[in-house]
C-alpha cells in the first residue's frame, strides 16, 4: 500500500509539473518570466484570502454551534425526536465540521484568484484627469477602485449569509434554537449572541451594497443610453442611500436584541429592512419614471443624453473627429480625377479574400506549403516610393497535406517550418490577370531583399516540433526543393537545423519525460532523434504567444506579417479595455468586429466579450524565425497601460526602441476602427435633443459582394458587414495621399444610400520611435440628404443587373467559368464617390483545369455613368468622358481579348466592345514580365489543341506517378510540362473562338 501511495503522489507530480513546469520553461525562454510569477503569486494570496474568508466564518458557526450547546437541552418530544437524529449524526459531525468549511473555502479561494486582474489594478490606480458628471469622482475610481469594492462587498455578503445558515443549522441540531408547540421559539443567550452577530455584520454589508450601488448607477443601461437617467439620480440614487442608513439602524436592532431576549426585535428589523426595500427602492422608483419621467421624457433625460454622448466619444477616442460637409458630385466629367491622380494610381485591384488561390497555384511552391484564406494588405518601399502590396506567408500547412497520417518523425522532426512570402502590387495585374509579383520564389527574390525566411512560428504551424542539433550533425529539417523557381528544374531536397532560440531545451531526460506526458507522446522519450541540443516548439500562434505574455491585453482579429530590419514578424495589435467608464456606451465586441472577412468565433479567446472604454495601447511583434515576442508601448496616454506597466515593468518596451523599418509597416488596427465606426454610426450626433429622436442613426452597409447566409429553416439570413478597407488616398483638403483605412455608412432605416465616410491616416512613416504626426487622424464626410449618391448596395445592384455589364460579363464566361465579384472600394475622388470593383474569372469544377481566380475586368461607378473594362485605367477614361485626368497602376497593361463599353444607370444607354482577340501588332508593348506563352506548333488549331490536351493527361500522369513515389525532380519536371501543354492548348483554343484558361504554374518568378 505505501509502494502504491508513493507512485500515486509521484504520478500526481509529475502530471502536475508537465503543467506548471513546462508552463515557467516556455515563458523562461521568451523571458517574461516576471508576468507569469506575479500572476501566480497574486493569484495564490488571492485563493488563500478566499479560503480563508469562507473557509473562516463557516468553521466558526459550526464550532460554537457545538462547543456551546446546551448541556441540558429541554426535554419536549421535539426534542427527543432531535436526541435520535443527533446520535445518528454525531459519527459525521467531525467531518462536516471541518469538510464542509474546506469545500467552501475551496469555491471562494478559486472565485477571488480568478479576479487578480481587478486586484492589480486597484493596487496600482492612476488618474484620468476627468471626473463623472454626478459625483464628480475621478474616474479612475471607477475603472481601478470600485470592481474590487464590488467584489468584497458582494462576497462579504455571501460570506456571512452561508456562516448564518450553518449557525441556524447546528443550533437547531444541538438544541441551541428550539421550537415547541407549546413553548414556541426557544434561542439560547450563547445561540442569540452568535446569530445576532452574524445577521448585523451581514446587515452592515448589505448597507455597503446599498451604498456603492449608487455609483454603479454610472454604468447602468437603459432603453437609449447607458447611464444615470433622471430617474437614477432623482429616486434611485437617494433611495439606495436610504437603505444603507437603514440597514445601520437594522444592525443596530440585531445588536440590541443580543442583550434582549425578544425575538419581535430582530423580526421588525428584517420587516422594516423589506419594507424599505420595497416602499423606497422599488416603488419610489418605480412611480417617478411612470409619472414624472415618461411624460416628459424628451425634456428630462436631455442633460443624462448629453453625459452618455460626451463619454462615450471620449472613451472610444473619438472626440476629435473632424467632420466635413461633402456635397458630392455626380457628374462625371472629362478629366475629373486630374487632382486626385496619386489616389488613381494606387488603387487596389488584387483583394486579399480573392487571390488566395491564385497565391496557393503561383507560389505555394509545393503541397505541403500554404498561404491563409484572407492575405494581408501593407506597403513597401519601392523605387523610392511607398507601395500598396497583397502580401502571404508561405507556412507550413499540416492541415492541407495530411502531415497528420504521417509518421512521427515527418511530423514532429522533418517538417517543422515554412519558407518566406510571396506579395504582389496591389494596384497592378499581368496581362493574363495574374497578379504582379514584386516578391516570389523559394529561395525568394524581388523587393525584400535578403532576410531570414524560414517559418517556424505562425498560425498554421504543428502543434510542437523538435528542432536543434549539435554542431556537424546532419540536418534532419526539411527546407525546400531546390530549383522552386521558373528559371531553374527541379533538384534535390534542401535540410537544415534551427540555429535560433525558439524554445524550451528538451536535452535532459527530466524534460523530455515532462513533455512527454504534456503532449501524451512516449516517443519524446524514446525517440533517438533528441540530442543535447534539442528544443521543442509549440504554442505557436503568434496571438496566443501575446495572449500568454500579456493577459491583461484583448487582441485584435487580425494580425499581419511584415519583413523588417532582415526578419519577418508578424504584428498584433493589443487594446486595454474596460466596461466600467462612466456614462459610456458599451460595444459587443463579438458583433462589433463581425464581418465578411472575419469570423469572431475564430479570435474570441484573445478578447473580452464587451467594452465600453477601448485604447489600442499595445504594437506587439512576434519573430517568424524564432518565435521572440516584443511589447511595445503604443498609447503612452492610457491610465490602463500606465497601471499594467506598474504591475509588469519588464515586459513592455518603450516606442521609441520601435525601428523606423517597423514603424512603416505598423498601421491603425482594423478591430478598434470597427469599435470607432460602430459607435460613430449613432454617435456623430452630438446633440442630446436630436439624440434621443434618433432620426439620423446610421449604420455600416452589408457587404454587397457575399451573399446572404440561410437560416436553418431556409430564409435567408443578415448579411455580414462590409469590412474596413486599407487603401493609400488622399482625402479632401489633404495635401497628399496616405496609408487610409476607411469605411462608409447607409442610414439605419431607409433607402441604401451613403450618407458618411469614415476615413482614419494609418500611416505611421518611418521614423525611429515617432509615429507620423498625422497618424490616427480620423476624418468624417457628412453627404447631404438632399443630393443623395447611390450606396454600395445600390451600386452592386445596378453592376448585377445593368444589360450591358452582364453582357460584358457573359462574353467573359464563355466556356466552363464563373465569375467572382472583387471587394467594392470606395473613393472620396473627383469631387464625388468613385466605386471600384475588380472582377475575377475562375475555371468552374465542372469545367475541369486549374481553379484559381484570375483578374479579367474593373468595374467603375460615378454618380449614374458605369464602365467596364480589362484595366482600371481603361475604365475610368471610359466613365470620364475619354479621359480621366489621371493613370491607374494598370495603365500598361494591354488585354485585347476582354470586353469593354460603358453604361448609364438612368437612361440605360451604353456600348460594349468585344475585343478583337488578336495578338498584340509589331510594335506594340510586349507581354509582361513572366507572363507565360505558349510556342508555335504546326498544324491546325484543332490538331495542335488535341495534340495539348493529349500532353496535358501524360504529365497529369507523370505528376502523380512521381508524386507517389516521392520523386521531386520528375513531379517539378511533369509540372512544367503540364503548364507547357495547358498554355498551347489555350492558345489553341482562342484561334478556334473559345474563351482560355490561364497556365498553371508549380514555382513563382517575378510576375
């Protein structure tokens, strides 16, 4: 038995270590150490507070209950029949005694640990500055003092309602407390005192209840506002303050009835404490909202509507939004963009949540590598200016190759990272719709120069890897194929061994038995592949790496690489939130960061559920390579942050040691503009009468390019919100374009049509330490009802439905196609709003060939004139009466092939031009940079289309053969052949009138 006993408590320790211990390793090795102690620690005297605050009171009552029993109870047949139950029981009573105060205890001490967060920032408070307009507080009083008033106060209460009712219960059983039918209510002096005790102290709380419940009046919702309304301040306000006089007259009733014996006491103390509750609390409340308030209302809550909308902007930082009347025009005349021509030439034609695929065929590379679903939008310096780019991770990608099904060697030794990024110009595209690529290849090459590619930490990556060897071992990673580029055929397999300092050192035997049994793999153990110098990579996700070291931080949905200073990182955006700001309206974050692009169920474990104070306080960078994490303080002005950097001094960097290379590729975080913007929908109106009308509540248009979802019983469902757009433009009134994030707004009720645009600079320049001064600036166009412009909705709608587009657009889709609508954009240009929409082609599964979305049209919208056509830069001069005025980033770009024309949305007249279909002449600009052709062949169109389409099933063959058999150097080499075949067969195909699918490619050079 003691044998047993011992592996059971040795089991249970080493179970309990691969927790704790490899818990203090992983944060060891990141070097924040500090965070996790203090976080331990507080929450250990937290638990043992609680323990004792629970545990405490509830023994005491069951122990005097018992120790001052009667020695001679009175002898009635109640009592005999309690004398049978207390024989009974008594074996138990030890147990009870003292299990039943450590169960408790146990609850209490897990309740109170979990509210460290609270505890630290109470110990650490720091001024706001502003004071709330009814008790003129600070409001840090609020935010740092009041959650853990609350908290003690409420558990207080709790505290001694359980030790009253354990005090009941083992008087009652030890004859303390008696009823007889003919004596009645019998209570010893010892039971009396107890009791009278322990219901005035719990009295006393429920006064402080009573009494700070008054200031949580601050953040109380109602029907318009959240708040203190005319009625909280005029009835419920001194009401809660009469009740905690009463409740110190009540006490004082248990205390006299301690030293007389007369039970109408305490029972008119309860009576008058419920009646007052009822009488003052409820009543009085309850009759001055129903005959003073309601009638007029309007009136009366004005000043509270005031206090709502004054904090509100404050706390969403919104109080210096500059908002501009902005008649647009809807005349498209000829040169109208002449002074919006840097806007033109940056406009975003390759949408991120489109191009993926095309990403996943150009540069993926191999199977076993991948981008994610939505790329992400930055800008680079290129030939001395700054670039918008589309821009993916190429990271390994357990999930798309089946590493799962694969040996545990493959899984957890050989594969272990992914290699680079792919980006391409965001305003241009290839002749054949492809996107023009600035950074390509494996080994990569184009605009980023050198750095180190390898990825070993993003959020595709296996749930651990072990990595590292000593000098001269033989690599046993994984790299790449060498020849992975168009220039070169395919070549031996690449290996490598980690070189960094990316996680906890698993050489020792204690280690690897701990990880182990953390990760239930008896191989980390046994395995041969361990060394001395190994080390294990898990937690990998570079938000839940910032989540674990800064817990204090909700996080944005999105996160996004950049190549800097010769790394790659990846940057998250953290925010200090509160619920408890005064006055201030509270946003669900969950549906406030919901839209078409993002799924809040994916990123709901890095945030709080609501805010109604939000601060974006945090630039946290995790390192690709890695896997290092850097806090960087960004809102320097949060009393939030200033408390946490108390708490925490180690673990958050100044900005000033931010980089000029990483501050240019920093950007305003889309998650605290969608909070902006959300508040903003009913908040930009600033008056309290006009407020409570609600007669120009706007709200944030659905997003027109993705169908409604259906609802279970068939209906259709609310389309998600259209999603903020990165863009480099120049509002109105600047004097040059910058990096912008931007939304638009259609009233809440009515027609589908704009009435603002929200437009905040996300540029942060280049300086070391210093954000662009103009960063954050935040401009609203107000339009005028009078002189309505079309919203998305309605441009979407006419793009569907006008004759001549969809007639454009079938020309497009002849042959086994579909067409996929590209994200709205749009632009404050022109005097007007200019609506772009670039328009993909994709191979349909029916129609066989490679799936992925090629850009093949641009459509534009102003005012009521449409064009469509092969380039953005061809369509604007077709909206604007020949030309534009200015040049789209495409403006090279020649496409013979596709249809072009015009429309007019009001008296439906327009044109359509179908292409000439024919080669570019002698002389004219030559295909892009690697855009592939195919060769001349003899024969006919049909024999030389057969003779590629019989090519094209040999190296399909080819390809899977060699695929099977592990065999790289053939797959890349069936592959080419593949694209050789697929581009004669389109060229083949086009000759006989048909529509071409563009060729497939295994690697990824320049464009």
């Amino acid at each position: 038995m003691i044998t047993v006993i011992a592996l059971g408590v040795l089991i249970a320790l080493l179970v309990l270590a691969s927790e704790v211990w490899t818990k203090y390793l992983w944060m060891d090795q990141l070097e924040f150490t500090d965070v996790l102690v203090t976080r331990w620690v507080t929450q250990a005297l937290l638990f043992v507070a609680g323990f004792v605050m629970f545990a405490v009171p509830l023994f005491l009552s069951l122990r005097i209950a018992y120790s001052k029993r009667p020695v001679y109870p009175p002898i009635t047949r109640e009592q005999e029949a309690l004398e049978q139950f207390r024989a009974a029981v008594d074996p138990l009573r030890r147990g009870l005694t003292y299990g039943a105060p450590i169960v408790i205890g146990a609850f209490g001490g897990l309740a109170l640990s979990r509210r460290w967060q609270d505890v630290q920032l109470f110990l650490h408070p720091q001024d706001f500055g502003q004071t709330d307009p009814v008790f003129d507080n600070d409001i840090s009083f609020y935010v740092f003092t009041l959650p853990v008033i609350d908290v003690l106060v409420s558990f207080g209460q709790f505290v001694l309602l359980v030790a009253i009712v354990g005090a009941l219960i083992g008087h009652f059983v030890y004859g303390g407390v008696s009823w007889g039918q003919e004596s009645g209510l019998e209570v010893t002096r010892t039971a009396r005192r107890h009791l009278g005790v322990l219901a005035a102290i719990y009295v006393l709380f429920l006064g402080a209840g009573h009494w700070f419940q008054r200031y949580d009046l601050l953040t109380a919702s109602h029907t318009r506002f959240e708040g203190a309304s005319y009625a909280d301040v005029h009835a419920i306000l001194p009401a809660q303050t009469i009740l905690a006089i009463a409740a110190v007259v009540v006490a004082a009733l248990f205390v006299v009835w301690i030293f007389r014996s007369d039970w109408r006491i305490p029972a008119i103390g309860a009576g008058l404490m419920i009646l007052s509750t009822l009488a003052v609390g409820n009543l009085y409340p309850w009759a001055i909202q129903q005959f003073q308030v309601q009638p007029n209302e309007r009136a009366l809550e004005q000043p509270y509507i005031q206090n709502n909308i004054d904090a509100t902007r404050t706390a969403f930082d919104l109080d210096d939004v500059t908002e501009v009347p902005y008649t647009a025009s809807t005349d498209a005349t000829s040169g109208a963009l002449r002074e919006d021509a840097s806007t033109t030439a940056q406009i975003r034609l390759m949408d991120p949540n489109v191009i993926s695929p095309t990403f996943e065929q150009r540069e993926a590379n191999r199977r076993y590598w991948g981008f994610d679903d939505v790329l992400s939008v930055d800008r680079y310096q290129i030939d001395g200016q700054l670039q918008d780019t589309v821009i993916g991770v190429r990271e390994l990608r357990p999930d798309k190759f089946g590493l799962s099904d694969r040996s545990w060697v493959d899984q957890h030794i050989t594969y272990t990272h992914g290699y680079g990024a792919a980006a391409a110009h965001g305003n241009r595209r290839n002749s054949d719709g492809e996107p023009s690529f600035l950074q390509s290849g494996v080994p990569g090459e184009g605009a980023f120069g050198e750095y180190e590619e390898r990825v070993y930490f993003g959020r595709h990556s296996p749930d651990y890897s072990i990595v590292g060897a000593p000098e001269g071992a033989d690599p046993q990673e994984f790299d790449y194929q060498q020849g992975s580029t168009d220039d070169e055929q395919g070549g031996e397999q690449v290996y490598n061994t980690f070189q960094g300092d990316g996680g906890p050192a698993v050489g020792s035997f204690f280690n690897q038995l701990l990880y182990a049994i953390k990760f239930r793999d008896p191989n980390i153990v046994i395995s041969n592949y361990l060394n001395e110098e190994s080390q294990i990579l898990y937690d990998r996700d570079p938000q839940q790496r910032v989540r674990e070291v800064a817990p204090f931080l909700s996080l944005d949905s999105q996160m996004y690489p950049a190549v800097v200073d010769d790394q790659m990182v990846w940057v998250v955006d953290g925010y200090t939130t509160t619920t408890e700001y005064p006055y201030a309206q509270s946003v669900d974050l969950e549906q406030t960061v919901n839209d078409s692009q993002t799924d809040p169920n994916a990123s709901a474990s890095n945030r709080e559920r609501s805010a109604n104070y939000m601060r974006n306080s945090v630039k946290a960078t995790v390192n690709a390579f890695d896997g290092s994490v850097t806090l960087y303080t960004w809102d320097t002005e949060d009393p939030i942050l200033k408390s946490w950097a108390e708490v925490f001094p180690d673990a958050l960097q100044p900005a000033s040691e931010i980089s000029g290379e990483l501050m240019s590729h920093l950007r305003y975080p889309a998650d605290y503009f969608k909070a902006q913007r959300q508040i903003l929908s009913t908040y930009h109106v600033t008056d309290a009468d006009d407020f409570f009308t609600q007669q120009d509540f706007w709200q944030v248009p659905p997003d027109p390019t993705v169908p409604a979802p259906t609802n279970p019983d068939g209906s259709a469902g609310q389309q998600a919100p259209q999603p903020p757009m990165y863009l480099t433009m120049q509002m109105p009134d600047e004097e040059q374009p910058r990096f912008t994030l931007s939304s638009s707004f259609i009233p809440s009720e009515g027609q589908n049509v704009l009435t603002g645009f929200l437009a905040v600079d996300s540029e942060t320049g280049g300086t070391e330490g210093n954000p662009a001064d103009s960063y954050g600036d935040m401009t609203l166009l107000r339009l005028p009802s009078s002189n309505p412009v079309n919203g998305p909705g309605q441009v979407q709608a006419t793009f569907n439905a006008e004759p001549n587009v969809s007639q454009a657009l079938n020309l497009l889709q002849q042959g086994a196609s579909e067409v996929i609508n590209g994200n709205l954009l749009t632009l404050p240009v022109g005097g007007g709003l200019l609506y772009v929409q670039p328009v993909y082609l994709q191979s349909s599964q029916s129609g066989g060939g490679t799936q992925y979305p090629l850009l093949q049209m641009v459509l534009v919208s102003f005012g009521d004139r449409i064009g469509f056509a092969p380039t953005l830069d061809e369509a604007l001069d077709l909206v604007f009466g020949g030309d534009s005025g200015a040049s789209a980033g495409d403006a090279e770009v020649t496409d013979s092939d596709a249809p072009s024309g015009t429309a007019d949305a009001e008296t439906g007249e327009g044109t359509v031009e179908e292409g000439d279909g024919e080669a570019p002449a002698e002389g004219e600009e030559p295909p892009a940079e690697g855009e592939q052709q195919a060769p001349a062949a003899d024969g006919t169109p049909q024999q030389r289309l057969d003779q590629a389409l019989t090519d094209m099933d040999t190296a399909v063959a080819d390809s899977e053969k060699a695929m099977a058999e592990g065999d790289w150097a053939a797959y890349g080499d069936a592959q080419d052949r593949l694209a050789d075949a697929l581009n004669r067969a389109v060229q083949a195909n086009q000759e006989l009138g048909g529509s071409g699918t563009p060729a497939a490619s295994d690697g990824g050079g320049e464009g």
